[in-house]
C-alpha cells in the first residue's frame, strides 16, 4: 500500500457530512464555514528527525522555521491568511537545552513573520529522536478559497518559483556541504528554511483568475498529478519551461545527477502550483509583475489524465513520480507530506 492508497482507505472510512465542514480530506487544509462569509483552513504537518532532518546538519533555528514554514505553506495553497498555531513537541530524554531553546527560536521567529500566534499544544518526551507536529489555523473569504478540483482543460498550469533546488540542497548536505560553502548557500537554504508564498497565494486568490491551486511538497510530477486526479483532467509539462535548471547545473555535475529529475520529483519546494485560463496568460504575468512577483508558465492541462513531460522532443510519463513515504527505495530523510491529504 503506497501513500496515495493509506489516504484513500482513510478518507473512505471517514464521515464527510458534519456542521459547517466544507470540505475535509483531500486538499490542502480542511475547510470550515466560520460564517456565511468566512472559513476556516486547518492543517497539520509532522517533521521527524531522520525521516524529514537530519539534527548533524540541520540548524535547530531553521528547524523551527521549517516546521512552521511548511505548515503555513497549505494555508497560502488555498489563498488564506495564518492565524493561529498548536504545536506538539517531542524530544529525548537528555535534550540539549541551547539546542531546544535555539529551536524554540525559530519556531516563535517564524510565526511572528508570517503573523501566526502560536497558542498551545503539548511536549513529551520521545524515545527516537525529535519529533514537531504543528496545526495551523487560517481564515479567508468563503468564495475565493482555492481548491485542487477546478483545473479545466486548456488551463495553463504555473509555477511560483524555481523547482528543485530543495532536492539539490538535501543532496549537497548528504553530500557534506555546508550553509559555509557560499557557492551552495542559495540551494542548502532552500531545503533547510523554505519561504512559504502566503502573500502571492492571497493576492492570486483575490483575482479571480486561478481555477485550481496547492503547495508544492512531494515534487511536481506527485503534485501535478494531484491536481489532474481530483480535478479528472491529464496535463503535460514541458521540461525546458521548468524554471531553476540553470542554478542546479554545478550541483548536477558536481553529484553526478541529472537536474532534470530534481526539477520533476524533487520535494519540498513549497511553491505555488496553479492553473489559469490561458486567455488570462497576459493578465496574470501583468498583475502579478507589477507586485514584484515572477510566476512562470510550464504546461497545460489537458483532456483525460496522467501527466506527461515534454523533454527535447520526448514524451515521458510522470505521475506521481515523486516522494512517498511508503514507496521501496526511498530515501529516509527529507521531504515533507502535502496537509490534510
């Protein structure tokens, strides 16, 4: 049983219909009418240590950073804005109190940038390492929420920014690199402090324009295919539109990779991935130009489904070809489950 599948099983056994549920498993948060105007988003994400960090190369700051980041990574998926935030922390018995202290940091840094207040949760101690689990809550207007399941043929499908460089970063620290090595700051900082797009989710959910969006945390080939999944469409991506390749190229060379399969399967970028009309194409790079964003346009969403990469005259199935926690082989340590399904 892969993950996909756990998910499934689970969301079948579980009640949908309840006072002002939304919507429940299956996208990024779960949504809750507050009022007839209003909802809540809630998600939950657990990092664990050698199953998502390693503690030998992962500051305990960013740690802290992280485990919020990426938690508020889902309520942006669906244009909302980070309210509030519950933690549950488990650590060992003979915990370092710098390094807690410094984690704790990073954690309260975080959700002061992002406008979080951290309002409780629990701490046990944890005989296998470190363990954070956060719940954030969000809120944002009833109709403007975004969901995974509006994406229509002819879409253009978008990106908020380059793809891979967390993959990469994770490599170079497997690798020994260190946040020391200038020439791999830019990657390492992808993978050990991403910055969630709350604002840009926000401004894209205003506009009217998009039709299907979420986070991007188990690569895009896994994500995309979430999208074309739930939304019953297929998608082809074209892989010399994928933005970020020319900064992965001497970490390629370096590691003897391809840059290509960090650009397609590579985890925990943490962008936006959406879709837009493509009679909007013009329209969304002018709005979102002009507030100092850069999107970037990579495929279109098409009738039936999988998803296909365009790669120098070369068509390749990629669905769901990123990580899994549950798939043999993987790697333990890094990447990061999208919220609530």
């Amino acid at each position: 049983m892969n993950e996909r599948d756990l998910i499934e099983h689970i969301r079948l056994l579980t009640e949908t219909d309840g006072a002002g549920l939304l919507l429940g498993i299956g996208d990024d948060c779960a949504v809750i009418e507050k009022d007839r105007e209003t909802v809540w988003l809630l998600t939950m994400d657990t990092l664990i240590e050698s199953v998502h960090f390693n503690c030998k190369w992962h500051p305990p700051e960013l740690l802290g950073r992280k485990a919020v980041a990426v938690n508020i990574s889902d309520i942006a998926a669906m244009g909302g804005r980070p309210l509030f935030a519950l933690l549950s922390l488990g650590l060992p018995a003979d915990f370092a109190e710098q390094w807690a202290k410094q984690l704790s940091y990073g954690i309260s840094k975080a959700c002061q940038q992002y406008g979080c207040l951290l309002i409780g949760g629990d701490t046990v101690c944890s005989p296998a390492g470190v363990s954070l689990t956060l719940t954030v809550i969000g809120e944002m207007q009833r109709n403007q929420v975004l969901y995974r399941d509006k994406a229509k043929p002819g879409d253009t499908i978008w990106v908020s920014g380059p793809l891979g460089w967390s993959a990469a970063g994770l490599a170079l620290l497997q690798a020994g690199k260190t946040l020391a090595d200038q020439q791999w700051q830019q990657l390492l900082l992808a993978h050990l402090d991403p910055q969630p797009r709350v604002q840009l989710g926000q401004f894209l959910a205003s506009s009217g324009l998009v039709h299907a969006m979420m986070d991007m945390s188990d690569g895009l080939a896994t994500d995309l295919a979430h999208i074309c999944t739930r939304s019953k469409v297929g998608a082809w991506v074209e892989g010399d539109l994928l933005p970020g390749r020319e900064a992965l190229a001497a970490a390629g060379e370096l590691l003897c990779q391809d840059p290509l399969r960090w650009l397609v399967s590579g985890g925990e970028d943490y962008e936006l991935l959406f879709t837009a009309s493509s009679a909007n194409k013009a329209k969304l790079l002018e709005l979102t130009t002009a507030q100092g964003w850069t999107v970037y346009p990579i495929g279109t969403i098409i009738e039936g489904q999988g998803v296909s990469l365009l790669n120098s005259g070369v068509q390749e199935t990629i669905s769901f070809d990123g990580f899994d926690h549950f798939k043999k082989g993987e790697r333990s340590c890094t990447r990061t489950d999208a919220g609530s399904g």
